[in-house]
C-alpha cells in the first residue's frame, strides 16, 4: 500500500513538473531573449541562452519616452480598479448575506448575468456610452468599464466566503455597538482577507493586461495601457525582438510580484469558493 501511494505522488510530482516546465518555457525564452544582442536574436543558428548577456534592451526600453508613461496609466487602471472592485464588492456582499431588502434572493442569482454576453458584443454599447458621457480617450472610462466587469465575480467571490462566517460573530459586534459598517470592517474583513486577497490579485491583472476595451475606448498616445503600448514596438518593416520581449517581461514582473506576495490567501479564497455549498 506505501509502496503504490510512493508510485503514485511520484507521477503526480513528474506530470506536474512536466506541465509547468511547458508552461513557463514561453517566459523563460521571452526572458533569455531580451538579456541577449541584436545579433543573437536575428541569425541561422539561435541558442537558447545568451552568449553575452546584455541589458541594452532594457536601457533602450526605459529611454523610450511614452513607455514610462504607459506603465503609469497601466498601473494607475488596474489599481484604482482593484480598489474601488474589492470595496463595493465587499458591500454588496455584505448586504447580500446579512442585510433583509426586497429583490434580495434575486439580486443575488443574477450577479453573473452580464457574463452571459461575450465582451465584443458589449464594446460598441460601451463605447457608446462613453461618447455620450464625454470619457472617451480617459483613464475613467477604462476604470469604469473594468468595474463593471469585475464586479459580479468579486460580488460572488466574497459572498460565498461570507456566508462561511458564523452569525454569531456579527451579532456579538452589534451588542457591543457596532454599525453595519464597523461590523464590515473591523470583524468580517479581516476573517474573509483571504478572499479579498483574490478579488483585488484578479481584478488587478485583469485591469493591467486588458487589451480590447482599451483598445477601443483609448486614442491617443499620452492614455494608452502598457498592452496597447507594446503595439507600438512592432514596426511595420523591421520588429526589435529583443526589445519587445524587454517590454513583455516589464509588463509581466509587477503581476508575478503581486501574485507571489499574497499567494497564501489568493489560493485559499479560490479553493473555499470554488468548494461553496450550493444555496
């Protein structure tokens, strides 16, 4: 019996290395290739690792002067969408799981309904709305549609982690002379970080590396994203490879440094939602 469960974590440890090793080939080739020269990158015979390493395209990259610009509107999006997901989500919930008002059942089911439309079809409506609002081409409408966006999944996330919290806890914090409000704050929120950990890491990434909307809701330079910014770095007639992928492991490092620094909670939130007792 050892013997097999031995055989068995052992295939497990070998299919799980095999699958992540293909998955981060891609970024580790992306990463040798901007650490190498111009002549190493364009030739007949490649080799995967430099034979001089070099940090000319990352020089280059930071003394382009829209690039620094991008990364700002980047992070400032996805921040500032993160933020403002995780605190009206957080209330919504709430008020889902604790609070008595009509249509509240109802509310509840139909936080996935914008999902049932894919995101093409809802580019024109919004875009749309933007003209008629005067946001096109800012920073707001980015955020706003982000919002919109991430709002369900961040409503479900915390509502189901919520529900997970004993009644008792509230009321104890209500006997003692807590609002609804501090009862959020200073008892469910630090109960529930883990999930809130997962709405602001994915609310975050999403904000950081979307590309339709802000492709379509930005047109000028100085309010582009870092996705529509690498656009840029492709020439019609001749593409600085290394450069690109320079730009590529600038745009990945600040998620993968997100994502490590709240790993903990970002992968006990999913798991206790994911494993939610159906209502």
């Amino acid at each position: 019996m050892k013997t097999r469960r031995l055989t068995t974590s052992v295939i497990q440890m070998v299919t799980l290395s095999a699958v992540t090793a293909v998955l981060l080939f891609p970024l580790l080739l992306t990463l040798l290739t901007s650490l190498k020269p111009a002549e190493e990158i364009i030739t007949t015979a490649p080799a995967l690792f430099p034979r001089h390493w070099t940090l000319d395209n990352y020089r280059t990259l930071f003394a382009l002067r829209d690039f620094p610009r991008y990364l700002w509107n980047s992070l400032l999006v996805a921040s500032l969408t993160a933020a403002a997901t995780t605190v009206i989500a957080a209330m919504a919930a709430y008020a889902l799981v604790w609070m008595r008002f009509p249509g509240k059942r109802a509310m509840g089911r139909s936080v996935f309904f914008t999902y049932m439309f894919p995101d093409i079809l809802l580019v024109i409506p919004l875009f749309m709305v933007c003209y008629e609002l005067a946001l096109l081409d800012t920073r707001t409408a980015l955020v706003l549609t982000y919002l919109s966006l991430s709002l369900p999944f961040g409503i479900w996330l915390l509502k189901s982690y919520f529900e997970s919290i004993p009644v008792s806890i509230l009321e104890a914090a209500r006997l003692d002379g807590c609002s609804e409000f501090q009862c959020l704050w200073k008892v469910v929120l630090p109960v529930a970080m883990p999930a809130v950990a997962a709405v602001a890491v994915l609310t975050f990434v999403m904000g950081w590396s979307e590309y339709l909307y802000a492709n379509t809701l930005i047109t000028t330079n100085a309010n582009r994203t870092i996705a529509i910014g690498l656009q840029t770095l492709a020439g019609y007639h001749r593409t600085d490879y290394g450069l690109l992928a320079a730009a590529g492991i600038v745009m990945v490092a600040p998620v993968v440094v997100f994502f490590l620094a709240v790993q903990k909670y970002l992968v006990e939130g999913l798991a206790f939602s994911t494993t939610k007792r159906p209502e």
